[in-house]
C-alpha cells in the first residue's frame, strides 16, 4: 500500500484558524452571556435576590457589617450567628421536603 503525502501549508498569521466571535459569550459559567432573548425573560426589573450585583459602596458596607459581625463573635457576642442546628431547623421549616 503506498503512503499519501499530504502537502505542507504554511499558514499566515490570522488565515485559516477557527475562533469564536467574541460577541455574545461571557465567562458566565454556561459559557453563553445571553441564553434567552430579551423578549421571553420573566424576571422583573426590580427583583433582588438578596445577591447582587450591587454597587462598590453596598459591597463595601456589607463587608463591613461582617467584619463587625466577626470581631463582635472573637469578643464573645454570638447574638448574631446561629448553629448549625438552629440553621437546619429553619431550612426544615421553611422547607420541609429538604429533609
């Protein structure tokens, strides 16, 4: 059986590779920025998860309250934690098909 040589292409800078468009991806973890239309989203405008995003000074001042809150518990007030058991009871409780 004889051998098929293929030829040898030199390639230019940028001609001939494949990429993605960088429009329309984001490092959003689904590797998509936008997987529904604008059209079918049904979400409010004002909804919050509690999450964010939230500008630098709301970051900044709940940082600051958990930093409040940790150097409270290092001089004893714990009035602001709560156990693991007490948080798993309120879990249950709020939703009892976790259990």
């Amino acid at each position: 059986m004889e051998e098929k040589r293929y030829p040898v292409i030199e390639e230019e800078d940028g001609v001939g590779r494949c990429c993605e468009p960088p429009v329309g991806y984001a490092a959003t973890g689904s590797g998509y920025a936008n997987s529904l239309p604008e059209e079918d989203v049904m979400v409010s405008d004002n909804y919050d998860p509690g999450i964010g995003p939230y500008t630098m000074e709301e970051l900044n001042a709940r940082i600051d309250e958990a930093e409040e809150f940790i150097a409270q518990a290092e001089k004893g007030d714990w009035s602001n934690w709560v156990t693991e058991e007490q948080s798993l009871a309120n879990l249950y409780s709020k939703y009892p098909w976790l259990r």
